[in-house]
C-alpha cells in the first residue's frame, strides 16, 4: 500500500512538473513573438525572459533532487519586482517605488542569510565538534552524516575516497576488505584466483594513478598468448598486479580511508524507524543511520532494499558465473607463455603466478573456465572439476609434472556481461528519499576500473544532491 501511495504522489508530481515545463517554454515563445511583432525590446521584456529561465532552472533542480533550491524563488521575486518598478516608470509614485525596492533589498538580505549557512560556525553539526579538515570539501561543505556502506569490495572504496570526509561505517561479511580482489594464501603458494591484473591503457583516469600513490601495486612485463588455442603469437604485455597479491589493492586502499569497519558481519536485513535506517544481523542491530549504500551484488542488494524501492521496472544486470581453480606443480610445465587465453573449449583462461609473486620455488597457476561450460556442470564436485583440469593442462603441455596443491571456487558473480550502465542508461539505484542507494561494479562493467568509476559516480552525484538540499 505504502510503495502504490508514493508511487501515486510521485507520478503526480511528475506531471505537474512537466505542466510547469510545457506553459514555460510556451511562454517563452508568446513573448519572443511578441517582440517580433512590435519590432522592439523592452529592459521588461528581457527581465521578463530572465523569470522564465529562471523557473526552468527550479524545474531542473527539482527533476534532479526532488527539492526546489531555496534561493531560486527568492531570485526570481527580485526580477520581478525589478520588472514591476521598470514597467511603472518615472512617473508613479515615488512612496512605492521606495516599497518596491526596500522590498528587493529584504529579499536580498534573505538570499544572503541563507548563504551564511555554509559557513561552519554558523551551521549545527549533528555528533561532532568540528568539520574534518584531512580532505578539501571542493570549495563547499557538506553536514556530515552518518552513513553505512555495506560491502568493501572497489566499489564500495572509490565511494569513500571520492566522498567528502564524512562519518562513514562499513560492514563486511568477510573476514578481510575486496570482494573478489582476492588472493588465496596456502602454506608458501599464493594465488590471485578473483581479479587477475590491471590493464595500462584502460582509460579510467585516476585510477591506476592513485593505486601507484599508496603503493599497492606494481608494473609486471609478462608472456602473453591471446589465443592459444589457435596458437597465436606470444608477445610481451605489461600489466598492473598488487605489490604482494591482487589483494594489495584492497588492503592498502581500505587502509588509507581510516573509516571504521565492522569485519564478519552479515547485514540480513534494513529496518526504517522514524526516518532513520538500522542495520540488523542475525543477532546485532546496527544503527540509526542517515544513509546506506549496498556495493555488493545487484540479488543480494535488491534482497536487502526491495521493501524500500520498487525493483519492478528495474533491469536485471546480466552475470556469468566461472569456477576457478589453483595448482601448484613440483616442477615447470614448459609453457611458453606467462598468461593467456582460449586453451581449449573447456579453459578460458590461465596465469602463473611465480612471476606475480616472486616468493615460492612451486610452479602455480589459476586457471579459470569458460562461463559456458561452468553453467553446464555448475554444481560439479570440486574434486572432479580439479582432476579434471590437471588432467587437461598436463596433456596440453605434455608435462610430467606432480600436482602438489589443489584448490577449486565458483565465483557466482564473476563477470558482468551486460552492465546496468548500458541496459537503463543509470550509474546506480537509489530510493526515492534518496537516502539507500545500490551500487557495485555491475553498474559499469566487469573490471576493477569499472568499480573505481561505479563509485566516483555516485559520489559526485551524493556531494551534489547534499548540497542542493
């Protein structure tokens, strides 16, 4: 009943809007033609032209936030009245014009005070004693509150490091921050069995930047076949790994934040109680809160904000599922190549590791199946899918080599095929309080440069939104 009601208001508000929008230009066009006709224009006219753009502009502002900007009716008023006096002229009553601009002068004061309320000590601050001065505020500031960002994969970071320093709380399920930027530890063998490598020339500015700053990455020359199975030339690619492990992006980006972070906790379930939001697990509450952002998976975050937003007309992101599996050899397959793709029609991809990691004398690899394939045998055992493989790889490479270590994981939702991005034209979900706000690399693509972007996104969209309020 609830969702029917505001879904009601909202269409409402929408035409009326859109009433104002139509009788505007429409306006607009009466007066140009206007002048056309008389062959002359008047300061009114213009003044007059002035008032229209300026109620379009109040249109935008509130299509864009759902809030009309304080200070645009206040401006539109001062034309007016400097419209009226023009209209008037030399000859009216000078006790009225003297109303007339003793008014203007008020509502200018207005216009001023309503400025001073950027100005910290004039401003209250809910739960603190001062403005957090580590980050520049891009000229403005934003009242700090609090907010709850569930999951700390890339996404979830950039959304941080590109917000304004605000009272920022993150919960994950994990023992550790990034998602599927993950490196498996066994004994000496390590393995980046998630996310693989960086490329140089992606085009996302910033991003590879800011990882070489807090050093959590390094530059790797590698052997690299793009076809291997149609044998196609090896040549020598560069490409971006973490300093120790692909989970050194994560690690040393969640660090620099400093924000507080609620490790293992699964959140289950958001509550709502007078217009502030809780975080509820199994057996703990977490809360109030002003804000949430889910940057998990698009199913785990609809199941947690489908009683708050209506996910009816909302696209579905498109996922491949892929298993992934580690081995560690006794000695070198004789592989040609680092990393490469297309083995056969099983094996999409393979990479050493030794040359990644540079701290174990076993040959290892991660070697990841086709999506098409991991659909077919999905629930395949684990011990099945890694003889099976070892098998395959071993003949390929005609090796005698010993399997040493063996490891296996279905990543659910590995790859992005189709992007939220492209299917409804939109960087991210958000509630119509716009207060819960889904989000995570499926709203751009499948790679951590589409994380990265995803969140500085939304963060540049959140600044704007708080500081039109």
């Amino acid at each position: 009943m609830k969702d029917t009601v505001g879904n009601f208001v909202s269409f409402v508000e929408k035409a009326v809007i859109l009433i104002i929008l139509v009788s505007t230009i429409t306006a607009i066009i009466f007066e140009i033609l206007k002048m056309i006709n008389a062959q002359y224009v008047e300061l009114a006219d213009l003044l007059l032209l002035f008032i229209y753009v300026e109620v379009i502009g109040m249109v935008r502002v509130y299509m864009i936030s759902n809030r009309v900007r304080m200070t645009y009716p206040l401006f539109i008023a001062i034309t007016a009245l400097s419209r009226l006096i023009i209209l008037q002229g030399k000859d009216s009553n000078p006790e009225l014009l003297l109303y007339e601009a003793g008014a203007i002068v008020l509502v200018a004061i207005a216009v001023v005070i309503l400025r001073l309320r950027y100005i910290p000590i004039l401003r209250p601050i809910e739960g603190i004693d001062e403005i957090p001065t580590k980050r520049k505020l891009k000229e403005k500031i934003i009242i700090l509150k609090k907010i709850a960002v569930i999951g700390t994969g890339l996404s979830a970071l950039s959304l941080a490091h590109h917000l304004p320093s605000l009272d920022i709380t993150f919960f994950e399920k994990s023992w550790r921050p990034g998602g599927r930027i993950s490196t498996r530890r066994h004994q000496d063998y390590a393995f980046d069995h998630g996310a693989h490598y960086i490329k140089e020339d992606h085009g996302v500015l910033g991003f590879n930047e800011y990882l070489e700053k807090i050093n959590a990455t390094k530059v790797l020359n590698g052997t690299f076949c793009s076809n291997i199975q149609n044998q196609s030339p090896i040549e020598e690619k560069r490409v971006i790994v973490g300093q120790k492990g692909i989970e050194s992006i994560p690690l040393e980006f969640h660090k620099k934040l400093r924000y507080p972070t609620e490790f293992s906790t699964h959140i289950k379930k958001i509550e709502s109680r007078n217009h502030e939001y809780f975080l509820l697990t199994e057996d703990k509450e977490f809360g109030p809160y002003d804000f949430i952002f889910t940057c998990i998976p698009f199913e785990q975050s609809k199941n947690l904000l489908e009683e708050f937003i209506d996910y009816k007309n909302i696209p579905i992101p498109n996922f491949d599922s892929i298993w992934t599996i580690m081995l560690a050899f006794d000695k070198r397959l004789g592989s040609p190549f680092q990393f490469g793709y297309h083995l056969n029609k099983e094996i999409s991809f393979l990479m050493n590791q030794n040359f990644k990691h540079e701290f174990f004398n076993e040959e290892c690899w991660v070697v990841n199946m086709r999506a098409e394939w991991t659909k077919e045998y999905y629930n395949i055992e684990n011990y099945v899918l890694e003889d099976y493989v070892i098998d395959k790889i071993k003949k390929f490479f005609g090796s005698s080599s010993k399997v040493i270590f063996k490891k296996s994981h279905r990543w659910r939702y590995a790859y992005c095929k189709q992007s939220f991005q492209e299917l409804s034209n939109k960087s991210f979900i958000e509630s119509i309080d716009h207060r819960l706000y889904a989000l995570g690399d499926w709203c751009q693509g499948p790679s951590m440069q589409d994380a990265w972007l995803a969140g500085k996104k939304l963060a540049k969209h959140f600044s704007e939104l708080r500081l039109q309020i």
